[in-house]
C-alpha cells in the first residue's frame, strides 16, 4: 500500500512541476497596508485551528482587506461548524484526485485569484495543500519556514510544537513591518 501512494506522490510531484513551467505570475512585495485581497490556505481538520482562522479573517476584514479562506479537511463530510460562512471554502478528502491534486470548482476560482498576498497557515507539510500553493497566481505568497521545495516568498521560522495562533500573530507582525518606508531602514540599522 505505501508503495502505491510512494507512486502517486511522484505523479503528483511530476504533474506539479510540468504545471509550474506554464505559470505565470507578477511576484510584488505586499503588506497590511497595502494588500486590497488575501488568501488563507489552513488545515481544516482540526477543528481548533478554525476557530483561529476565522478571529484572523475578521481581523483581517475590519482593516478593509477583502479575504477568502480556503481549508484542507482530511474527511469525507464537513463539520456543521463550517457550514455557512462567508467566504470559506473547503477541500474534502472526495475533491482530492489519484496523484493528491485537489480538484473543484472552489480550488480553481481560489487558485487563479490574484490575491495580493496568499497565507499558508498549515504547520504540517500537506502535498494537496503544496499543489495549491505552488500553482496559486497570488504576488506574494507567505508560509512556515522548510527546507523542502518552497514556494514561498516570505517564509517565517517557528519553532516545533507552536500552535497556529502563535503563526498568526507572527505573520500579522512582518506583514506589518514588511517594505514599510522610514520603519525597514530603522530596522536594518
């Protein structure tokens, strides 16, 4: 069994670098301030980081920031707590295809957004959630620190075992700092 998903992962990966050679997308430098449309990639299956995600939506909602949720549920059916919520959508275990790329309607309006800034809120390294990332037009992609293959452009470093809530208030801080004339040369001083 683990050599026919060893199998459909190298698919998977095979599929996502032929997409990426036919990527297009206009890296920039968002921030806070800046950014008009964000997009967050999260973990659905545990329900506690929704909680987390939805208070970093609001947040993000009330600085005027017009934001759309994608989460990754490992499940066949989804919680009733995520039903009904404006601007979240969900991959479930039936939208994930053979070699793990997720497929619906959902994905592709998510992924072909030009989001200013897309977040990747997963603290684990999920492939159908790497796809998702690595084919997203967004200009400014940021997420957890790897040394795998990034497809970041920003990435933040933390430490094993922080929770989600602490990921977020790290990305709230340089997202908050980041090309920020007169504070980024304090800064570098």
């Amino acid at each position: 069994m683990e050599l026919f998903s060893n199998i459909r992962h190298g698919i998977g990966r095979w599929v996502l670098r032929k997409n990426l050679k036919s990527l297009q997308r206009t890296k920039r430098v968002y921030n806070l301030t800046t950014a008009r449309k964000i997009g967050i990639l999260f973990d659905g299956t545990r329900e506690e980081n929704f909680d987390r995600v939805l208070e970093f939506y609001k947040f993000l909602k009330e600085k005027g920031i017009n934001t759309h949720v994608l989460g990754y549920v490992q499940a066949k059916d989804l919680p009733d707590k995520y039903l009904f919520k404006k601007d979240f959508y969900f991959v479930l275990r039936k939208n994930i295809n053979w070699y793990y790329r997720p497929v619906s309607e959902d994905v592709e309006k998510f992924v072909n957004s030009n989001f200013d800034i897309l977040i990747d809120l997963n603290l684990v390294e999920k492939f159908p959630c790497q796809f998702l990332i690595a084919i997203s037009h967004a200009h400014f992609k940021v997420g957890k620190f790897t040394s795998a293959e990034g497809f970041y452009d920003l990435m933040i470093h933390i430490d094993k075992g922080k929770k989600i809530d602490y990921f977020i208030e790290q990305i709230k801080h340089y997202l908050e700092v980041i090309n920020r004339p007169g504070l980024s040369s304090t800064l570098l001083q």
